[in-house]
C-alpha cells in the first residue's frame, strides 16, 4: 500500500484563516421566527409543525411525492440500507465517496464491492460494473453524485431494471442537482440526502431520504420511531432517527435563502472556473446536468503539484482540502484491495478550494493566482 505523503504545514493565525468552507448563518430574527412557534406550542419534536410544514415545502420545491426528514444523512443511508435488505449481501459502490457511503454499509453488515470510477466525472462507472453484474450475486448498487455532479443515471436505471436489483443513491451533495432537466430524484429507488451544516441547504445536523415507492416509505417512518407502526404496535425493531423542531426550523429559515444562496455561489464558481480555465481539469459530465454550486473542486497533474499548492495557499492563509483523501478504501478492511486504477490516481490529485456564502471576490483572485503561481 502507497504511504500517504505528510505535508509539514506552517502555523498561520487561525483567526486570519480563510477556511475551506463555512456554515451559512441566516439571521436571529428569522430564526427566532420559527423557533417562537415551537415554544408557543410547546411542542419540540416528535412530528411537529414545523417538521410538516418542511416536509412539505421540500416536497414542492424538488417536485417528489415521498420525502422523510431524518436525524443526519449518515441514518439516512443506514435506513436505506436497511429497508433494501442488504445485511449479508453483495453490494456495488464507489471509492471516491466520503467514507460515510461504504462504512454505513459495513455497518449494516453489507459485504462491499468498490468498481472504479469514470476519469471525466469521478462518478462510478456503469460500464465497468455491467461485467460484474453476469456473475448475479449482487443486492443492489450505490453511485454517488460527487461534488453534487450526477452521475450516469440512466445507466445505472437501466441496469437496475436490467438485472432486478435496487438502486440507491448517495444524494447527500447533489439534492439540487438535473440530469436531463429533471431532478435527480426522479431517478434510482431511493436517494439519501445530508443537511449537515456544512452543505449548501442545511439544518444544523440532519438528512432526508426521497423514496419512489410507497411501501418503502411508509416503513422508513415507522423504522426511524423505533419500528412503532401507526396503532401503536412495534412492528419490526426500529431505530430513533427523528429530525427535532429546532433543526426543521434552521432548514426552513435556509429554505427561504436558498435562491440568493445558490446564486451567490455560482458567482464564485464562475469566476474559479474563468480564472483557472487554462491551467486545471474540472470535474466534466457527458451528459445534460446541471451541478449546484456545493464545492470547488479542481485536480492536477500530479500530487507533487497538490502538495505545493496546498502549502501555497496555507502560508497566504487560504485552507484548501484533498477530497477525498486517505483513500476510502484504506479503511475498509480488505485481505486483497481491489484494483481501482482510475480512482487511485485521482484521489491523489483533487484538491477543494474555499467555497462560501459571500467570499470575497479578492480572496478568489488571490486564490487563483497561487494555483497558476505553482503549476
Ligand atoms: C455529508 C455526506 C455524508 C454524511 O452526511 P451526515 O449528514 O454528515 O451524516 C454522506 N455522504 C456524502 C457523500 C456526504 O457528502
């Protein structure tokens, strides 16, 4: 296994720091707005107001019929693992994910296969899984929209339907992304979102799952009650994975923002990409999408060129960070780790720059000049 290069970084004044990315904050009175209802009412979690009144605003801004908010995006793939019964069973994912996407599956006593990814868009390659699926001893199939960019939905459809196996998405960076002017929510069987605070529309901790069949909907609601079914009755164990009042309230004070917010980010996508156009390889689809602005990730021609970039910044105070780095499946514990060439070069190579609520346009000249400075 190829050790992992240290970068002896120079201490800059943390105050002074520009940071990888930061919690948009909407303001106290809109958010003491919401929370008042919850007091007035008395009424903290469990169901509440303003959980339904979330619920259904996001049902109507992304368009889909059956939405479950839950405690964190973490539970959210846990549920959907669960619901798709794949403890024991053979399942297809991705390398190039946050490490949540396959350790939820180990957790759930999943076996996981990692399949390479595709060298334009990071995404799993339907292509080099189609093989793989003659041998039928595979449950289900879990791509990732990476960095919000989906991937080849209608391949991965078409080999759900093809070979009868369930198709679950890891959404926790892509619930505003299209493929083909429709959501990508209209695609897979089940789609698993975060709203950590870290992510462009958030509610402090929590997720949501999006379902596209009734059944598995209706047993997620009781599975995150703790299996309690509408009588009263357990009806299988269950888990607490219920999103509070106060959390539905931040995502309702977001949800009002999330125009101006998406737009204001797009700006400083914009001008990363204008600057960088001649110097970096972007993450690039083949098909018809639409990626919202989550982070800003560029890749370069090697690691020696990350690393010295990554100091550069650090020392002008500008946190940049290797996504998605140590590599996934270092941690996942393998007697003989699979062969994932295109993965293993690129996880190498991609760096984030800062992305956030109102960066100054100055930071992302400055920012852009050390990348070209140390190409
Ligand atoms: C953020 C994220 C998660 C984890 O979501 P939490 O809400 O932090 O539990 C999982 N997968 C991906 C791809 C993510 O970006």
């Amino acid at each position: 296994m190829q050790q992992s290069k240290v970068v002896q970084l120079p201490l800059t004044p943390p105050e002074h720091k520009v940071l990888v990315t930061q919690p948009y904050v909407p303001s106290l009175d809109k958010y003491m707005h919401y929370v008042e209802k919850a007091f007035d009412a008395k009424w903290l979690t469990n169901d509440g107001p303003l959980l339904k009144e979330l619920t259904d605003r996001l049902k109507d801004y992304l368009g889909v019929k059956y939405l479950l908010l839950v405690s964190n995006g973490t539970a959210a793939l846990q549920l959907a693992y669960k619901i798709k019964n794949l403890s024991g069973k053979n399942v297809i994912s991705t390398p190039f994910t946050f490490p949540a996407t396959t350790t939820a599956l180990e957790w759930q006593n999943a076996n996981v296969i990692l399949s390479d990814i595709d060298r334009n868009s990071w995404n799993l390659d339907p292509h080099a899984i189609e093989q793989r699926l003659t041998k039928s001893d595979i449950s289900a199939i879990v791509p990732v929209n990476i960095f919000g960019m989906p991937c080849d939905m209608e391949a991965f459809d078409k080999l759900g339907k093809a070979h009868n196996i369930p198709i679950i998405y890891d959404s926790a960076q892509s619930m505003l992304a299209k493929y083909n002017g429709k959501s990508v929510l209209q695609y897979g069987d089940i789609h698993c979102m975060s709203f950590h605070a870290t992510k462009l529309f958030h509610t402090v901790e929590g997720g949501a799952l999006t379902f596209n069949n009734k059944e598995d909907y209706e047993r997620a609601q009781r599975l995150i009650n703790f299996g309690i079914g509408e009588n009263g009755v357990v009806e299988e164990p269950g888990i607490n994975a219920k999103m509070s009042e106060l959390h539905a309230a931040m995502g309702l004070c977001i949800l009002d923002d999330l125009p101006m917010l998406i737009e204001n980010r797009e700006e400083s996508v914009a001008l990363y990409s204008n600057k960088l156009a001649d110097v970096i390889t972007f993450q690039k689809s083949k098909n018809d999408i639409y990626t919202p602005p989550m982070y800003m990730p560029i890749k370069f021609e090697s690691e020696d060129a990350l690393l010295s970039t990554l100091t550069q910044l650090d020392q002008h105070g500008y946190t940049s960070r290797r996504y998605f780095y140590p590599k996934n499946h270092e941690f996942l514990q393998r007697k003989t780790p699979p062969l994932l060439p295109v993965s293993d070069t690129i996880s190498n190579k991609i760096l984030c720059l800062p992305l956030m609520h109102n960066l100054d346009k100055e930071h992302i000249y400055k920012i852009t000049n050390i990348v070209k400075r140390s190409m």
